[in-house]
C-alpha cells in the first residue's frame, strides 16, 4: 500500500493531483490519499481530508511506501519505521505554504537514507516507478531511535539542572 | 535550587512541532512533564503525564492569536512550571514569551525543518527565550557547557532531534 499524505494543515493537489494520475495510469488502486481540502480528482481510491492519530499511525505502519509533502513530522514517522518516502516540497511561490521552508528540509534530508526527494511534481512519477520496482534502488533507512540524539537531551537536562 | 522536582510545561503546535517535542520526553524524566497542544487526541499519546489543550493559531487570524495567547497564559498560570520547552509553532511562541508570568526559565528548540534560517517565531522567541537552540550546526553557535558563559539573543546548536 502506498500512503500519501500533505500533514494536518493545508491541501496540495499539485502532489495528490500527481500521484493520483500516476496510480491511474499503472492501473494501480492500492493507496491511500490523506488530502486535506481537495479539489483532485480521487475517485477509485481511498481517501480522507484529514486523520486521526492512531489510523495515521495504522497508515504509516502499513505502507511499503510513503509519498508526503517535505514536512518533518512525514520525514520523522518513515524515519522511525525504516520506510522509504518520497517527498514533494511545498512552494511559497505556488501559495502551498508561507515560505520555502521545505526545500531546506529536502535538500538537509536527501542525504538521510530512505528519503527521496521530487524536486517538482513531473518528478514523481519517475521516482514512484523506481520505488515500486525492487531494482529500482529505492528503499527504506535503518530507522531510527524513538528520541532525539543523546547531545540535544543532555543540553536540554542541564538546562534544566541549573 | 529546591528539592522538589522541577515541573517543566512542554508547549507545540501540532504535525511536525508535536512529532519533534515528543522526541524530547527523556530529557525531563527527572522532571515532572506536563505537555499543552492543540488536539484533544494528543492526551493518550503523552499519558500518564498531564496534558492541556489550547487553541491553535497562525499570524493570519489576529483574533484567534489573541485567544491562544490568554489560553495559554491560563495553563502557565495553573501548571507554575520550572521551565517552558517549546518546537513551535504560535501556542509554543506565547508559552516562551509569557514564561515570565510565573518566573519559568525558558527553551526554543526551532524546528529541525529550518534548516537554512531560523524560523520566524524563532527568531522572535530568541530575543524572549532564556536559551534558543538550533538543531542545525550553521544556524547557531557552539553552546558552552558553562551557563554563565552563554548569552541570552544568541542562537545555539544544540544537537538534532534525528
């Protein structure tokens, strides 16, 4: 299953819109749209403008694969679990989000194993090939620990401390 | 330094700022961890430490902005915590700028998804924080172990939450 996801805020159908025309033209039906407002054409699949916690969690722990727009919370879950995502960067420019923000988090994040980055939409379709296919060389990381790196709780428990 | 244990009030907005704060629980096992968010599911997920819900808001709805505030200077005002942590984003902001209501020393941990400046309530909450830390080594300074020696207004890396 393929679960894609734009996070908690704000639609962006330049990714389901894409994502969506590319399941269509595989002929694939096995994925789940998390929308929020929508205007994309979603017919034959699954899909919710919003989740709770726990079915997003039941998604996420589910999918062999997570399509999301660059945000940390998306990037964090696939991390946690070893999955492979890949991600759309939301543009300021497009009024997807108020600044560039998630090139940055792209761009810092490409190097993570296990995320893959579509710079834009016409990307997508490529990378979703390659992530289906298991020569493709898309996988997920290692996955990581539950907590943030020790440094950052030991500054934080010294803070505290003083 | 008293003998009761510190109470720390660990403020987000929801998405990614909530994934990131979560991440921080270990840091405060000492403490007594009391969390304030802005979706009523997010209770389970931090049970059995307590939980208080406040109304979320963005820059573009002034009102709302105004009763998230009072909201959340109600919660300092019943919780009376040690320290504030916050990820962001506005309910986070007011929880840091308002900490000294009740003489709480007070952390910005900026979003690891602003990876090339800090983000803007960070950079705000900077000239309010008691510390302000980056999770990205170009955005901020080495941060000395010796609190005398840090400076408050100045950013520091203080390791990542992946």
């Amino acid at each position: 299953m393929i679960f894609v996801t734009v996070g908690s805020q704000l639609g962006f159908d330049r990714m389901t819109a894409a994502v969506a025309q590319w399941a269509r033209a595989r002929g694939r039906t096995d994925l789940f749209f998390q929308t929020g407002a929508t205007a994309a054409d979603l017919r034959g699949f699954a899909s919710e403008p919003l989740l709770g916690a726990s079915e997003i969690a039941r998604l996420y722990d589910e999918a062999d694969l997570v399509v999301a727009h660059a945000g940390t919370g998306s990037i964090i879950e696939c991390m946690l679990r070893g999955k492979p995502i890949i991600v759309l960067p939301r543009s300021a420019a497009l009024h997807e989000t108020r600044n560039d923000h998630q090139f940055a988090t792209a761009r810092c994040f490409a190097e993570r194993a296990g995320v893959h980055v579509a710079w834009n939409e016409s990307e997508l379709a490529p990378l979703l090939d390659r992530a289906v296919d298991p020569r493709g060389g898309i996988s997920g990381g290692a996955g990581i620990g539950p907590f943030a790196d020790e440094r950052l709780l030991a500054a934080l428990r010294a803070f505290v401390a003083e | 330094m008293s003998t009761r244990r510190r109470r720390v009030l660990l403020v987000s907005s929801s998405g990614g700022h909530w994934t990131e704060l979560r991440r921080l629980a270990p840091a405060f096992d000492a403490c007594e961890r009391v969390w304030c968010s802005v979706l009523p599911e997010m209770r389970a997920q931090v049970a059995p430490d307590a939980f208080h819900l406040v109304p979320d808001a963005s820059r573009w709805n002034k009102l709302r902005l105004l009763w998230s505030a009072l909201r959340v200077a109600l919660v300092l005002l019943r919780v009376r915590p040690d320290v504030v942590v916050s990820t962001g984003a506005a309910p986070g902001f007011f929880a840091i700028s308002l900490a000294w209501l009740v003489g709480a020393r007070s952390v910005w941990v900026d979003s690891i998804a602003n990876a090339e400046e800090l983000s803007l309530s960070g950079q705000k909450a900077t000239r309010v924080a008691t510390l302000t830390l980056t999770q990205w080594p170009s955005l901020g300074e080495a941060l000395p172990t010796d609190a005398a020696a840090r400076r408050r207004g100045t950013v520091y890396f203080g390791g990542s939450v992946v």
